[in-house]
C-alpha cells in the first residue's frame, strides 16, 4: 500500500511537468493548428538565465520569477518574430518553421555559451522527504503536485471567467468566426502564445530545480513527452493534455516499477511507447475526441 | 523520353496529360527524366573539380561529396514518404539507425558478409516501417509527425541504455557486444574496405572510392524511384498526397498504399545509415539525434520534393554550403572582414554555426521557395486544411 502510494505520488510529481507543456501545446493548436516543436526552447531560455543569475548568487526565489518571465516573452518573442509568418500555412510549413526556430535556438546558446552543459545549484531542500502516515515523500514531488494544481486552477478560471479566456477558446473554436465577432486575432494568438509560455516557464522552474543544469540541446528533449502527452490526449483539447500528461507520466513510473524487471529500466521509455502505440491502434483520437481538430 | 502512359485500369483515374483539365492531370511524369542527364553531369563536373583544383582542396571536395552522397541517399528514401505519399514522418533517422546498428552487429558479431548484412538491415528497417506506420499511419499528417519523431528519440534512448544487453541471436553467444550502448559499435567496415580496394583497385584514394560506392548506390535508386513514380503505384500514392479521400473513392486502398510506401523509404533510408556507418567506422547513438532527420528534410526540399533528383540535388548543396562554413575562420581572419568577432567564428564553433545555418535555411525555405529547386509550385499544392 506505502509503495502504491509512493508510486502514485511520484508519477503525478512526474505527470505534472508533462501536464503543463502539453496544456501550453495544446492552447496554441487550438488557435493555430502549430504543433509547437520549439515549445521547449523557452525553458532552454529559462535555464540559460536561471544558470546565469545563479552564478550571480541571486536566489531561488528571484530565479524562479524570472525565469516564469523570461519563458512568457521569449514565446510572445518567438510567436512575432516567427510564427507570425507562416500563420495559416500548410501542416508542414508550419512544422518544419517550429523545428526551424528550435534548432536556431539552440545553435545560439552553443555558440554564445557553450555545447558543454552549464551546472548550477540546485535549492538545498530538492531531495528532503518527509514521513506523512508513515509514508516517506519527496517535498519536491509534492510542492510540484501542489503547484501544478493551483496553477492548472488558474488557468481554468481564466479561460472560463475572462473576457480573454473566453476570446481564447472561441479562437480555438473557429478561428474565422471568431474573428468575425471581433475578436483581435493578433491579439489573442499573442495571448495564446504568451500563457503557453508561461506554463512552460512553471515547466521549467520544477525541471529546473531538480536538473540543475541548462544546455543548448536540452529544450527538444524536456518537450518531447509533453508533446506525446498532448496527442494522447487529443491534441486540441485542454482537458484533454492535462489528462495525456498525468497519465504519461503515471505510466512511466508504473512501468519502472512494476512492469520491468531489474536491470532493464533503461527500455522504460520503449514500453511506455508501446503502450502508447496500442493506445493510437483502438483510440486514434485519444482520450477526448474533439470534433474540429479532424486527426483520423 | 515521353512516351505514351499506359491506361491502366489501376492508375487511379485518367492517364495523366499534359495540360489535361483533370487534376491528376499535374501529375507529369516527363519533368522527372531530366535525372538522366542531371546526374552524370554532377558526377562529371565533381571529376572535373577534383582535377583542377590543387591536391588537398580536390581531395577535400571529394570528401565533402561523400558527405552530401550520404545525406542524399537518406532523402532520397524520405523523397518516398514526403514527396510521392504526403507523409510527415519526422522520425526518418531511426530507419538510418536501424540500419546502420544491424549491419554493424551482424558484421562485427557475426562476421557475416557486408553486403548481405546490408541487406538484412535495409529489410529490418522497412520492417521497422511497416510496425510503425501500421499505427501510426492512420493518425492525420502532423500527428504522425509527433509520433514519428518520438519513435526516432525513443529508440536512441533504448539503445543508449542497453549497452549491457547481449542479443545473442545477433552476436553470437557468448559476445557481450550488445548494441555496444554509449560506446558505440567498432570494427566493422575493414571487410567493405578491402572489397573497395579489390573492385577498385585504381582508385587509389578511399574518399573516392566511398563516393564511387555511395553514388553507385544512388543510381539504382533513382532508377528505382523513377520507375516506382511512374508506376500505378506511385501514381497512387500522389494521388493520396493530393486528396486522400477522392483516393480512397477511386477504390485504392490508400492505409495499405502508405504504409507500403513507409516500408519503402524505409528500406532506402536504411542504406544512408549504413553509408553514414561504413564511413565513419564507428557508430554510437548520438550520431542519431532528430537534428540529424532534419538535415535530411531540409536537403530534399532544398532540391525539390516529390522529384526524383532534387534530393541529391539538394543533399549536394546542402552539404557545399556547410562546408563553405568551416572556412569562416580564414574569411574573418581576412583584413576585409576584420568586423568579424574571432570567437564568434572560431573552429570550437563551427559546428553551432552550421546549426544556425541550418536552422535559418530551414525557414527561409520552407517560407519563400517550398518547392524547391527543381520543384514546380503545382506539384506541390498540398493544402492539408
């Protein structure tokens, strides 16, 4: 039962990562039709600077809302300079500008920095546990759980309760109609890419304080299972990537330990893929079918 | 070259025609048998530079032209899955991988012949093609997009992490060489090597003779493509890439022909791995990394996609213009450029250069001229939405 738990804690503490980058993802297919491949370099960006502050003695705290800062204005920076262009392009356009995008960042952080990974100190308290019922937790899975839930809460008010919120869904709806009924599309795909970029900055303070380390390479890899977790959600809906996340990473975890015998957890990733894939054969929509965002 | 299509009653509609009202009808098989003539003369012009120019620069455009034969070879392979079927694969490496990885085990575990082992991985790999797309093709384009690039990391990753493993049905019992984990895989190329020095023996510099191999290879695909675009088949198949649905109305089987046609690019693809193997003697899991696939998307449509030579075309160009970047130290060095930052052209740096490089042209591209350069702007009419 402890270990149940145990496990339990850990995959959500693991899922909520993904949970937040797909939710970011999904928000901005939803008003684009991008699958945001250069998604994860704006928590590359937020490690560059949360490693640059850090060797300045700044603390974590500072760190931390900088770095929330710098990840939503380098994906307002990223939407302008180049999205913008190619809006309402062809899938592979689009792709193919996303991917361009993540690769130019990356190469700038190997020639301004280093192609070496960076390391800086993590907060002193990251491998703390504390004893609840007899149960030993890691107080970082929890204050990750705990921040993800209140910031997955935030999001849910604003996109219910505000004027921008609701913008931002009708965009996603039909973007057209939308803009028939005055909604500024400049304005709201802005918005789209700025709270996207925001989540991934919560993303990358709790990847961050566990990693300890920025390198140019790093943004593709962090990515990649929050996209895999917003496409097994259903990639245009939002209720539907926060699900994809939890349960990614609730997988991998359960994979580790119970599925895999010892020594072979290096195929954990393969057996969560094959799950995956199992999944894509009898649900090809994922979790939630979303009408309008025609994947089959 | 044009001679009269063959109505066959499989073609998926009207035999294609110059200036025919019918969709298909763009679907114009003459424009592809300029390879004939494109492809002699690129070989003919390296020979030429390789003459003229003083010994260690020819000696060093050869080499540059391995590199861009390699990088050919795998476009041409993913030319099978963008270019004539529409299909996102973004993943393309992992076919390299899967090639490149069972040619050397089999070769370095089981001494078996290089050319058979050649042929067993480019099989295993369509194989490979076959697993995948078979749940991943029925997803919308840029879905198999995420699914095939994830698959590519994945099985970089496993292979990364099984250093330990023994595949005894590979190696032989007893061999702990596993798929050789980080350390990569060695010792498997000295077989090919001399093969090259028997059939070769008056070439005398082994970067040609790699090339000679390489562009060997590259001719029986094009031949292959050439042919398989001109077939009822390929026809299919872009019939699919223009409207997978009035396809599938026409009675084609549009699942069994993509998938079909992700096993063959597959099979193609898992010759650039081996090439990328047997020149490098070494192989090791970060050779694989998903810039890699997009060196290769951005090589086939520099050239043009859904044409036959524009992926080697492309590749070659691709690769000149990443080679030209290594001489940016002598250029900043030069009193004309002295605004230059040394360190920001430095040879460390190299490398991240060509990444930017790669980075921009990718938008630059995919932005101003999608049909590349040997393209037609109607072939490539691919409105997903």
């Amino acid at each position: 039962m402890t270990d149940i738990i145990q496990q339990l804690i850990d995959g959500l503490g693991r899922g909520s990562g993904y949970a937040l980058l797909a939710l970011g993802l999904a928000i901005i297919f939803g008003v684009m039709h991008l699958v945001n491949f250069a998604h994860g370099e704006v928590i590359t960006v937020s490690a560059y600077l949360g490693y640059w502050l850090s060797i300045h003695g700044t603390s974590w705290w500072l760190i931390a809302l900088a770095a929330l800062g710098a990840s939503t204005l380098t994906a307002v920076i990223i939407e302008f300079v180049a999205f913008r262009r190619v809006r309402g392009a062809e899938d592979f356009t689009m792709l193919l500008t996303s991917f361009g995008v993540a690769i130019v960042v990356r190469a700038g952080f190997s020639m301004w920095v280093s192609t070496k990974p960076r390391q800086f100190d993590k907060p002193g308290w990251i491998f703390n546990t504390v004893k609840v019922f007899g149960i030993s937790l890691e107080v970082y899975d929890l204050i990750v759980i705990g921040v993800t839930a209140v910031t997955l809460a935030a999001v849910a008010y604003l996109l219910r309760r505000t004027m921008f919120g609701v913008s931002l869904r009708a965009a996603a709806e039909d973007f057209d109609a939308a803009r028939l009924m005055g909604i500024r599309a400049n304005r709201v795909i802005s918005g789209a890419f700025a709270l996207s970029g925001l989540l991934a900055g919560v993303a990358a303070v709790m990847i961050l304080m566990r990693r300890g380390q920025a390198e140019p390479g790093m943004g593709l890899d962090i990515l990649l299972p929050g996209v895999l977790a917003a496409v097994i959600g259903g990639l245009g809906s939002l209720s539907g990537a926060v699900l994809g996340g939890f349960a990614l990473g609730l997988a991998e975890v359960m994979v580790r330990a119970w599925i895999l015998p010892e020594g072979f957890t290096g195929l954990t990733d393969g057996v969560v893929f094959a799950l995956i894939a199992i999944l894509f054969i009898f649900r090809p929509e994922g979790f939630i079918r979303v009408g309008h965002a025609e994947r089959v | 070259m044009t001679s009269p299509e063959p109505v066959s009653p499989d073609s998926g509609g009207p035999p294609p025609r110059r200036g025919a009202a019918s969709p298909l009808a763009r679907i114009l098989p003459e424009v592809d048998d300029r390879w004939m003539a494109h492809w002699p003369m690129m070989l003919l012009g390296l020979v030429i530079l390789y003459n003229v120019l003083p010994g260690a620069y020819g000696e060093y455009v050869v080499s540059v032209a391995v590199l861009g034969s390699m990088f050919a070879i795998g476009a041409l392979g993913l030319n099978v899955h963008y270019g004539f079927a529409g299909l996102l694969n973004f993943g393309h490496v992992m076919f390299l991988m899967v090639g490149a990885y069972t040619t050397a085990l089999l070769v370095s575990g089981r001494g078996m012949n290089i050319f058979l082992a050649m042929l067993i991985g480019a099989v295993v790999a369509s194989v490979l093609g076959l697993v995948v797309g078979a749940f991943s093709l029925r997803l919308r384009t840029d879905y198999l997009a995420i699914v095939t690039i994830a698959m590519a990391e994945m099985g970089r990753v496993i292979i990364k992490n099984s250093g330990s493993f023994r595949v005894d049905p590979l190696t032989g019992s007893g061999k702990t060489i596993g798929t050789g984990g980080v350390f990569g895989v060695q010792n498997f190329s000295s077989g090919f090597n001399s093969f090259l020095d028997t059939t070769l023996p008056f070439v005398n510099s082994h970067a040609w003779q790699l090339f000679i191999f390489n562009a060997v290879v590259i001719t029986i695909i094009l031949y292959m493509t050439w042919t398989l675009r001109r077939s009822p088949w390929g026809r299919a198949l872009r019939a699919i890439r223009e409207d997978e649905d009035i396809a599938a109305a026409l009675g084609k089987p549009t699942f069994l022909l993509k998938l079909q046609a992700f096993a063959v690019g597959g099979f193609i693809g898992a010759f650039a791995g081996v090439a990328f193997a047997l020149n490098n003697n070494f192989i090791d899991p970060d050779t694989w990394l998903p810039i890699f696939t997009f060196r290769i998307w951005i090589a086939m449509i520099m050239g043009g996609a859904g044409t036959i030579f524009g992926p080697v075309l492309g590749a070659m160009l691709l690769q000149s213009i990443f080679s030209l970047v290594r001489f940016l130290p002598n250029i900043a060095a030069s009193p004309l450029f002295g605004w230059i930052p040394e360190s920001l052209v430095s040879s460390n740096r190299i490398f991240a250069l060509q990444g930017m490089l790669l980075g921009l042209l990718i938008m630059l591209v995919v932005i101003f001229r999608p049909q590349g350069v040997l393209g037609s702007r109607e072939d490539l009419i691919l409105e997903g939405t």
